[in-house]
C-alpha cells in the first residue's frame, strides 16, 4: 500500500481526497565561458619550471 505524508509536519494525506505537489528543481553551475583571448596556449610550462629551478639553486 502506498503512504502520503507531509514531509514537514507528517500529517497523513488521503490521495483521494486531498491534493498533494511534487516538487522538482534543477541545479545547473553558472560559469562564465572563457575567452580565447584570455587563454594563453603559447606558454611553455617545462621552460617556465626550469626558470623556478635555476632561481632557487641560485638563493
């Protein structure tokens, strides 16, 4: 047998005499896209690890 109850206060409801809601959300992340400008895909991350290396063994 299925039960209807409130969730908030749990009072029974009768599905044949009182109405009842379903309630569905949806949740989507708000990001803003990137820009291709911004984007830098001419850096050289190993060139700029071995500057990071050569600085420290130098300190």
């Amino acid at each position: 047998m299925i039960h209807y109850s409130c969730d908030r206060c749990k009072r029974t409801i009768d599905p044949e005499v009182d109405l009842r809601y379903v309630v569905k959300l949806e949740t989507y992340a708000a990001m803003e896209p990137i820009e291709v400008a911004d984007f830098e895909d001419d850096r050289d991350h190993l060139m700029e690890v071995q500057e990071i290396l050569e600085r420290l063994e130098d300190a």
